[in-house]
C-alpha cells in the first residue's frame, strides 16, 4: 500500500493530538509535539490542505512544539484528516464530525492574516527610532512599528545582519 500522508497525520493527531472545541466553542485540531519535524510537517500539511499558514516555535515552559489551528481551518482539517470511515480513535472521530457543524458567528469578524516584517524593515525602523514616523515609511500602524521596535531593542526577535536596504 502506497503511504497516506493524511493517515499518518491522523495517527499523530490520535495518539498526541487533540480534537474538539475550546471553552468558548471555538473549533480546535491541535498537536503537542517534541519533533520540530513533525511539528512543520504538520504545518506545511495543514497550510495545503486550508490554506492557514502556522508559525512553528518551541513554547518556553518545556521547550516542545504547540501547533494549533482553529475556527475554520480547524474545520477543514479535522473533515480532511477525519473521514469517514477511516480507522482512527473513536473519540476523536466523533469530536471531528461535531466540529462540521460549526458556523462562524455574524458578528465574528474575520482576521486578516499578518504581514510578516522583512529584514529591510526591521533595518529602517531602529534608524527612526520613533514608531510614528516609521509608520509612514514602511506603510504599517504606529501600533505596530511601536511593538516591533520594542521586540528589536529587547532582543525579543533578532536584529537582521548589516546588509543592502532592500532585501
């Protein structure tokens, strides 16, 4: 037999995954994981088949991988992953079937997806050393530039190497 990437996720969500809705009702798939390969294994999957992308990072309590999607990505994946049919735990399965049924609210606004800083950004914005008047230069919210500034300064993300402004 041909080897089903789908199923094989399936199997990793069943034995160190979770299914179902959070406190709020939301919709969740998610993976706890110590593999940085399978976490962005799951990531890439994920992205392809709902088109959600997800940033892969170690958590800072115990240094593993959290990987979560919600709402209607999680819809889509846990349908994808989920099949009927398919040999899974039946627990999960049913906590994926429940999650088709979910509706996002009319008064759930829709968040579009962040822009991602680029090195030539994070260059210029030190050199203004004001949120403010980088905002109109690098056409993003004063709110934003604030905290990204802050990030750099703290060390929080890491300063791009000296380099041309453009790339």
């Amino acid at each position: 037999m041909e080897f089903s990437r789908r199923d094989y996720l399936r199997g990793v969500i069943d034995a160190d995954g979770s299914v179902g809705h959070t406190g709020q009702g939301l919709p969740f798939v998610s993976l706890t994981t110590a593999s940085a390969a399978v976490g962005a294994y799951l990531c890439r999957y994920a992205k392809a088949v709902t088109g959600s992308a997800r940033q892969i990072g170690r958590n800072a309590r115990d240094g593993i991988y959290n990987v979560v999607c919600t709402k209607e990505a999680a819809v889509r994946l846990a349908g994808h992953l989920y099949y009927p049919g398919c040999l899974s735990l039946a627990r999960k399965q049913t906590s994926a079937t429940a999650l088709a049924s979910w509706e996002r609210p009319a008064d759930m606004p829709v968040r579009s997806p962040g822009r991602r800083w680029k090195p030539w950004e994070d260059r210029a914005l030190p050199a203004h050393d004001d949120a403010a008047s980088a905002a109109a230069e690098l056409g993003r919210s004063a709110a934003s530039c604030s905290v990204r500034l802050w990030r750099l300064k703290t060390g929080k993300v890491r300063r791009p190497e000296d380099g041309p402004a453009d790339t």
